[in-house]
C-alpha cells in the first residue's frame, strides 16, 4: 500500500537568493506526512515563467499531487499563474467569480494590479471554506499557494482533509552506538524487508543517544515484522529506549 505522492514547488528569486527563508516546504512536508502522504520531491524555482512551465508539465506525469507556493500577487514578478497555464496548455483568463471577490473585499472597483490576481489558467477550480477569504485555487492536482507563510498554512489546513489517506506507522529507536556499528544490521533488515522505510539519523548534540532510527510503513504487521528482524540483530545494551 504506497498511498499517495506529492511535489512542492516553491517559486521565487527570494528564496534562492537567500532574502528569505522557505518555511513553507517543511510545514507542507510535515502535515503531508501526517495525511499518509508521501512527499517525493521539494523543488525551488525563480521567477521564471518557462521555468514553472516546464516544471508543471514534467510534475503532472509524475505526481499525483503538486503544491506550487509563490508568484501570485500583483507585482512584476508574479508570474506563476502564466507559467502554470503555460504547462497546461491553457490560457490565462479572468476568474469573475475572484473579480466580484476582489470588489467586496475592496469596496471599490479593482484597479489593474488586483485584477492581475484574479486571473487564472482557463479551467482553474476554487475550493471555498468558512475559515477562508478567498478560495483555494486548483487545476486537476495542481493546488496554487501563494508565498507567505501564513497565509499558506491557513489556506493548507482549510482544505487538508480531501488529501487524507491511509496513515504511516512509526517506530523510533533510540541507540547508544553509532552508524557504522549498526550499518550493517540495517542493511540485513533492508534486504529481508525492501519496502520498509528506514532512516539512521546520528545526534549531533550532547544527548542521551548517538542514533535514532525510524521505522516507517503504511502496513502495520509488515512493520512489526521488520522491527522485531532489527531487534534481534542489534545488540541489546546498544537499545536505549522504543516509542511506538
């Protein structure tokens, strides 16, 4: 049971010239995760509208979700919904249901630069929730953020629970020894259970552990199974504590 697979994309020269930082893929990652999503790849992009083009189009074939964050304000620089629309084949056009959005929320006739914001790649859909002022925009599995964090994890909890699959199960195991005390028994367990995912992570700090290692599958008994193969091949004073 593999579940589900998801890409980010972030979109922005501010991120890749180090102006800001990206919090939104690791907030994404976590709450995917959570979902029982699997998220294959974190992807940062500039301002480029052949770049986005070229992304989305190559992301469709493979993913069944993609989470593009950025690009979509009224400046210069917002080009995502033209590089979107420019991977999909389709055009950009007016979105009057955020036109008549933008007029209540402004009180006033949009002016040029917030109408930019209403336009969208021909076909867009809008996800709309209480918890929300503007809707969530998507085409197909394509979900369109834009870049402030906040923003992102508002939007992202509204509408998290159409993405829900069958959760991940985890073991965490805490160990005296280092990596390459244990390599090889991991190894041993890999090969007797290939679709266990496993991580070694050594502690950099003054801890009560030198590695943790996490034990992950969608299946529970197939999980059990492998846990209980490491178990027997590590040596015991090396286990200092479980938490499953």
């Amino acid at each position: 049971m593999s579940g589900k697979n998801a890409a980010i994309v972030i979109i922005g020269n501010e991120v890749l010239s180090g102006k800001v930082i990206d919090t939104n893929s690791s907030f994404l990652s976590r709450e995917l995760r959570t979902l029982g999503v699997s998220v294959s790849r974190i992807t940062v992009i500039p301002d480029d509208v052949e770049t986005i083009a070229e992304t989305v189009a190559d992301y469709r074939k493979k993913y069944d979700l993609i989470f593009t964050c950025g690009g979509i304000g009224p400046t210069h620089d917002d080009v995502t919904m033209a590089g979107i629309a420019l991977g999909l084949g389709r055009p950009v056009v007016r979105h009057q249901s955020l036109v008549a959005l933008m007029k209540k929320e402004t009180g006033n006739a949009p002016n040029e630069a917030q109408l930019k914001m209403t336009d969208v790649p021909e076909g867009t859909e809008l996800i709309y929730s209480e918890a929300l002022r503007v809707p969530v925009l998507h085409f197909e599995q394509i979900y369109i953020f834009p870049g402030i964090p906040e923003l992102v994890v508002r939007k992202f909890n509204a509408v998290k629970e159409r993405f829900r699959e069958a959760p991940f199960y985890l073991v965490r195991l805490y160990l005296s020894a280092g990596e390459s005390q244990v390599a090889g028994f991991l190894e041993e367990t890999l090969m007797r259970f290939p679709e266990l995912q496993l991580g070694s992570y050594p502690s950099t700090k003054k801890r009560d552990y030198k590695i943790l290692l996490t034990l992950e599958s969608k299946e529970k008994t197939y999980l059990n199974a492998a846990f209980q193969d490491l178990m027997t091949l590590l040596p015991p004073e090396t286990i200092i504590r479980v938490e499953q």
